[in-house]
C-alpha cells in the first residue's frame, strides 16, 4: 500500500511539472513570433523617426552628392504636409538614385527621384521614366505617387502614372515599407532593401 502510494505521488509530481512546462513556453514562443512581426512592418505615414538634420548627416558619410543633400529640406517639408514619413521617401531615393549620383538609366536632369515610369511603359530604358522640370516638382511626383499606393490625397495635380496605379486592386492599401516588393519595383525584396540597406542606417 504504501509503494503505491509512493508511485503515484512520484506520478504527480511528474505531471505537475509537464504541465507547467507546456504552460510556460508555449506563450513565450506566441510572444516570439509576433515581436517578429512587428520587426518586418515599418510603416510609410505618420511622422518622420529621424530629423531632417541626422538625414542629412547620415546622406553626408554615404557620399551623397549636395544636391541631394539639399532637396532633404524638401522631402521633410512636402512629407509634413502629407503625413507621410519624409525619412522613408527620402531613404527610398537614396536607394533609387544613389544618393543623388544616378548610376542607372535615370539622369540627374530629370528630376525623378524615385524611378517613377511613364504610364504604360515597359522596359527600364531612359525614356521609359518621367521627366520633371524641378527638384521640387520631381519630390512632389514622388510623394502623390506614394499617396496612391498608401490612400492618401495627392497634394498637386498628378502624373499619369499615378492612376495606373490607382486602377489596381491594392491600391490605397499598402502601409508598410516591406509590402512596396514587387509592387513599386519587380523584385520582392525592394521594400526589405529600404529598410535594412538605407533606413535602418540613418
């Protein structure tokens, strides 16, 4: 009698302490998977995590050209307006334009700051993309042609691409940074590469 009354107090305490095992970790990995997932979603409106001043700073030790050291001044003041975040559009020029130096098929005289296309066009070949006749006209087009993808209203009169864009059916959906891959640009890491390569430096 006593034996079994050993085995089964043993039993008990072996069940006692799986149980709270399982109980323990299962949240802790719940826990895990969604900090992840707040790490992947790096949202496009609201306001700017980086002054203009560490932009420019931070556009300086890349080697940036001053021109597009300057047009930051531009970028903070139309993303203010807008409720976009000036620090996501100014990083996704420095991606598009290399920091100002155009290394592409894009010139410097065009003043497109964010490889935008002209409506219809395929291919990545110079005349494929649009052409500005200011910086500030050029940031602007950037801008409102964002405010398609996020639903926002366009501050100025848009380009034609802008309602290519708004003819698809995510349009005024997208949030976050990650989700411009394979929308903006064909390759799926488009929007991952602005945020680790550019953004995530500043």
């Amino acid at each position: 009698m006593k034996r079994h009354l050993v085995s089964l107090i043993v039993l008990l305490i072996v069940i006692t302490l799986w149980v709270n095992f399982f109980e323990v970790n299962i949240p802790v990995k719940e826990t895990s998977g969604q900090v992840d997932q707040q790490q992947t979603e790096t949202p496009i409106g609201g306001e700017s995590e980086h002054t203009l001043q560490q932009a420019k700073e931070w556009a300086k030790s890349r080697g940036a050209t001053d021109d597009f050291i300057s047009v930051a001044d531009i970028y903070w003041h139309i993303g203010e307006q807008m409720k976009i975040r000036p620090d996501v559009m100014y990083a996704q020029s420095a991606k598009e334009t290399a920091f100002g130096k155009y290394t592409g098929n894009v010139t410097k005289e065009m003043n497109n700051f964010a490889g935008i296309k002209k409506a219809g066009a395929v291919g990545d070949q110079r005349e494929a993309h649009e052409t500005f006749k200011t910086s500030e006209e050029g940031i602007r087009a950037h801008y409102n042609h964002m405010a398609a993808y996020v639903g926002i209203k366009p501050t100025t009169e848009t380009h034609e691409r802008y309602d290519s864009i708004m003819s698809t059916p995510w349009a005024g959906t997208i949030k976050y940074v990650e989700e411009l891959g394979t929308k903006w640009a064909p390759s799926a890491d488009y929007g991952n590469s602005i945020v680790r390569d550019y953004l995530d430096t500043i």
